[in-house]
C-alpha cells in the first residue's frame, strides 16, 4: 500500500509505502516462534459435553522472540484484522496471567494474537471487543479462553526469553567483570606501595612461615632474602634520594563471573572465578520487570567479600607467609574486604551508566 502527502496545489510532501512485516526475517535473531491457527473451543467441553452459547473462534497466533527489540511490535489482539490493544495492556487478559511483565510486556516479545468467528465475526464468540475497541467484553467464556491462550504460549515465550536475558545478561556481566579486575588491580598496587615502603610491617612481623615451608619459599631462602634486603636498604640511605617508581601491578590477577556448578567461587592460577548461579549470588541480585539484572550495594558487598579472602590468601602464598593466628587473619581479610567494597560502591554509577548504554543500544 502507498500512501502520499499532497498539499493543497497538488505538490507531494511525503510518500510512505506500507508494507507487511517478515516475523521471519533473519536479522530479528529469532529465537523462537509460535506460528499457528487453532479453533476454540473445541467440539467437546469439559465433561465431553459442547459448550452452549458461544460461537467457536479461530485464532491465528503470530508470536515469536528475537535477540533484540522492535519499535512498534510488541505483541498485540486483534479482532477481524483490526488492532485492539497490546497484550500487555489488556487488564482483562493479564488479571489471568502471572507474566504481565517478564513475558507479554517484554520488547523482545513481538507479533500478534488474531480472533475471529469462523464466519469472520466476533459477535457471540468468547471475546468481543467493546465499541472503542481496546479491551473485551465481559462474555461468559472470556476467563477460560485467556486461560487457554495462556497455556498455549506462555511457557514457551518466556523459556525463550530466558535465553536472549541471557546473552544481554552476560554482556552486563563482561562490564562488572572488567570494573572488578580494575579494582582489584588498583588495591594490588596500594599493597605493592605499602609493602615496598615497609607499610605491611606490621602485617608481616605477625606472620610465620607455614608448617614445612611453601617450596621455594623455606626458612633459609627467606633469611637470605631479609639479608639482602637489609643491605639493599643501607645502601639507599647513603645514596642521593630520588624517585621511586612503582611496583608493578600483579600480573593476570582477573575477575571472571561464570555459569557454573553451584561452587560459590574459586582462585585458579591469578582468576577468580564466581559462580552466578550459585545461590547467594542469586539471592542477592535484583531484577526489573522485563527480567534484566540490577546490579546494587548487596551484589557489590558480596563479591568485595569473595574477591578480598582469595586475594588475601593468595598474597600469603606469594610472601611465603601465613598468620600466626585466626584474628590477625581476619584482620587482614577486613581491610582488604573494606578498600574493595568502597572501590565497587565508587564505580556503581559508572557501571550502571554503561549497562543503560548497552540496553539502548540493543534497544535501536
């Protein structure tokens, strides 16, 4: 269908050409679909009995999900081809369903659900529209046939959903990931400077080598190692005072938040894995209406816990040493634990800027 603009003298303004929309087209990332004509009620009622008083209708349901949004075709009733109201909107539909929000108000929801008589009208079916045509009428049958329109595509939009959640889900997960490993890097290198100007004095006097020595790291090694630091120390008194560059950050100490088995975490060589499948994790993560992770003080307070007893016992292994008692271990833990979570809480707007960016632009 064309449609042209003219102005009075006859000059086109604009010309717009309608055409059908493809639900199939593969730039929609669809992944999955609900494409069928079906005819309710049946012949047969409940009790094998035909239901009196109502006319049967048919039912084209057009729906599917794809990876991203589409402006203007979120799922919508029609009645005879004409537009009612979207799914979502229609109080009279959603006081049955339990997924007003995660399933028919979501954008990645797209399509439409067409009622007519077999004879194509509405009049003595279950859903009638009313004379301004956004809601239906209260018929005798309308509640068990929402119910079957329920049944028929609820469980199957929403098992869909959860995929494409997903992938949205692990892009967010990407940004907290690199803001983690940031901020993990940045309290490496307070520890670093602390250590290298003799800042963990404290810590370390109440250290001891573990039971057995940690390989390489045995009891002569470390006497020789605080000899030669002793010497190297004299030596930088008697010399001119100049800048000290600083130490180096840990190299590969990473944050990865993962899909895994149910294990709370895990240092495997310099990364820390965190499962956010695990329990608390899930417990403690908020989501919107449309299913989406937000992210807050609880979710940062928690990982800071994880990533600070992982970080501090790795720093153990590394200095070859370990606490000469549980308090001055929990210590340790605290004051790593509190410079980390004040990091995080500090780049929550940053991360929640970020995670909007990526909403709209998986929204265009």
């Amino acid at each position: 269908v064309n449609v042209t603009e003219e102005a009075a003298d006859g000059q086109i303004i604009s010309f717009h050409r309608c055409e059908p929309f493809d639900y199939g087209k593969d730039s929609l990332g669809v992944i999955a679909a609900i494409d069928q004509s079906v005819v309710w009620p049946e012949l047969e009622g409940d009790n094998g009995m035909k239901l009196s008083n109502v006319a049967p209708q048919k039912v084209n349901i057009r729906l599917c999900v794809s990876s991203q949004p589409v402006h203007g075709r979120i799922a919508r009733f029609f009645v005879n081809g004409r537009r009612i109201k979207e799914v979502a909107g229609t109080r009279s539909f959603t006081a049955y369903s339990k997924r007003r929000w995660t399933v028919w108000a979501h954008p990645n929801v797209l399509g439409f659900i067409d009622i007519s008589n077999e004879e194509g009208s509405a009049q003595g079916g279950a859903l009638q529209p009313v004379i301004t045509r956004d809601e239906f009428k209260r018929t005798r049958y309308r509640k068990r046939m929402f119910e079957y329109l329920i049944e028929l595509c609820e469980q199957k939009l929403e098992k869909a959903l959860s995929t494409a959640n997903k992938a949205q889900s692990d892009n967010k997960l990407v940004v907290l990931e690199d803001i983690l490993t940031n901020v993990l890097s940045t309290v490496s290198r307070e520890d670093n400077r602390r250590r290298a100007k003799g800042g963990d004095s404290a810590m370390l006097d109440s250290l001891e080598p573990p039971e057995g020595g940690l390989g390489i790291y045995n009891h002569t090694h470390l006497t020789k190692a605080a000899e030669t630091a002793s010497r190297k120390r004299s030596k930088e008194k008697k010399a001119v005072p100049r800048k000290t560059k600083s130490p180096a950050v840990d190299q590969g100490f990473n944050v990865r938040l993962i899909r895994g088995d149910g294990k709370r975490s895990e240092l495997i060589g310099n990364t820390i894995y965190v499962d956010i499948e695990h329990e608390d994790f899930k417990n403690r993560m908020k989501k919107n209406r449309m299913g989406h992770e937000r992210f807050d003080d609880r979710i940062c307070g928690y990982l800071a816990t994880i990533i600070a007893a992982h970080y501090q016992d790795r720093r153990y292994v590394e200095h070859g040493y370990q606490p000469s008692d549980s308090n001055q271990a929990f210590q340790d833990m605290i004051d790593v634990y509190v410079r980390l979570e004040a990091k995080i809480r500090s780049e929550l707007p940053s991360l929640l800027k970020q995670i909007e960016a990526l909403e709209a632009a998986s929204a265009e």
